[in-house]
C-alpha cells in the first residue's frame, strides 16, 4: 500500500530471545497501589481504576539517554510492571484475562507532575503531563512461556544508586486480570496493546545526569540517564 507521506516507522519493544513486539497503543492505569495513592492525596479504597493513554511512539529502550522534556521543572519517575498483550476482544472476564498476555516487562512511567498538577486543579486532561515524547521508557519484555504471570516480588527504582521507590506486585489493588478485564469493558484491547499497571509509593523529580534503575523481580532491569 502507498501513503500520501512516507508511513512512520512502527514503535517497538525488544523481547528477550524473540523478535521486537510491536507496540499498537499504551493505557496506563492511575493510582494501582495504596500508599501511592495515599501520597497522591486519594483513599485508594473507594476507587475504580481509572486510565490515561500514552501515544505507542513514546516508547524509548533501556540503555537510552533521555533529554529532559520542554515544559517542565518536575520530571517525575514511576516505575511499573508493563504487560504486553498477544490477544484482545472487549468484555474478557478475568478468569480469561491472563490469556490474552504475551509477556511482561519492566516501564517507567514518566511524568511532568507540574503540568499534571496544573490539568488536576484546572478540570483539563492529563495528555500533556503523561503522554510526551520519550515519556515510556520500557526494558525488553520477557515471554510469558520464560516468565509466567509475575503476582508478587519487589518492585523498586534507584537514582543514582540510591533507592526512590519499593513496593511489590501482591500491593496492587486491580491485579493483572482484573486490570484487563476492567479496561477491555472501556474499549476493544488488541494485540500488540501495552499496559502500564501503575507505580508504587516514593514518586519524585529528577534532574539532568540521573542514571535511573528501575526493577521487577524476574524481568530484565531499565536503565535511563536523563540527558
Ligand atoms: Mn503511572
């Protein structure tokens, strides 16, 4: 098929011992663990989950420098279990959910809190604040078939080797399935979709230099420098 303009390149995501994922779109789900959500300013125990989206080419791999992003004076880190989906359909039940993954891998979340802040206290959307350029950094997902379906291990980012962040997957309030499960009730999920499952308690700025270290038990490390 020929475009009227060069097509733009398809976003990808390296696999461990396979060929790259290709990344369709990216939904994020906000406030997933308690004392985040606490941090935040919410009670985590009356609350739905709710998403945002960040567009697929925001994708960057590990081992990346990232420039700080125009627009803002706090860039905020949020390291997050991804999971990478190899089926889709609406409406899958969450005994069924599973089944729809490919793989997992090991994501930040990237955020200009300024401008989040900014769009929370005004009523305007998060797009701007959440869905920037290079605002997905996401390490090589691991093959369910190599991984199974990680539900509990520590979770924790560094900077500079000095820990920001800890929790564990058994803290997340909407697990794996039921995250699938609730979001493809919103919309159709198809292959090739990722999701960013939300990020434990210790949220905050870095500066340009950082050298970040994010992690989830039994997946390969993200590894970014803010440029
Ligand atoms: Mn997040």
């Amino acid at each position: 098929m020929s475009f009227a303009i060069p097509a733009p390149a398809q976003a990808t995501v390296a696999v461990v011992g396979g060929a790259p994922f290709p990344v369709r779109r990216i939904y994020c789900v906000g406030r997933n663990y308690a004392a985040h959500a606490r941090e935040m300013g919410h009670d985590p125990d009356r609350e739905p989950p709710f998403f945002f989206m960040k567009p697929a080419d925001a994708v960057v791999p590990t081992d990346s420098v990232v420039p700080y992003p125009a627009a803002t004076a706090d860039y905020h880190h949020e390291i997050e279990l991804v999971v990478a989906l190899s089926g889709g359909g609406r409406d899958i039940p969450v005994e069924k959910a599973l089944e729809l993954v490919f793989g997992y891998a090991v994501g930040l979340d990237m955020t200009r809190r300024d401008l989040q802040a900014q769009a929370k206290k005004l009523g305007r959307p998060w797009d701007m604040a959440k869905g920037f350029d290079q605002s997905a950094p996401c390490a090589p997902i691991v093959p369910v078939a190599q991984c199974g379906h990680p539900d509990k291990g520590a979770v924790w980012l560094k900077v500079n080797g000095e820990v920001r962040q800890q929790g564990d997957l058994s803290d997340l309030i909407w697990n794996v399935a039921e995250t699938i499960s609730y979001l493809s009730g919103l919309v159709e999920l198809f292959p090739g979709d990722l999701i960013y499952t939300g990020t434990p308690e210790g949220v905050g700025a870095v500066i340009k230099g950082d050298q970040l270290q994010g992690h989830v038990d039994g997946l390969p490390d993200i590894n970014i420098t803010i440029g």
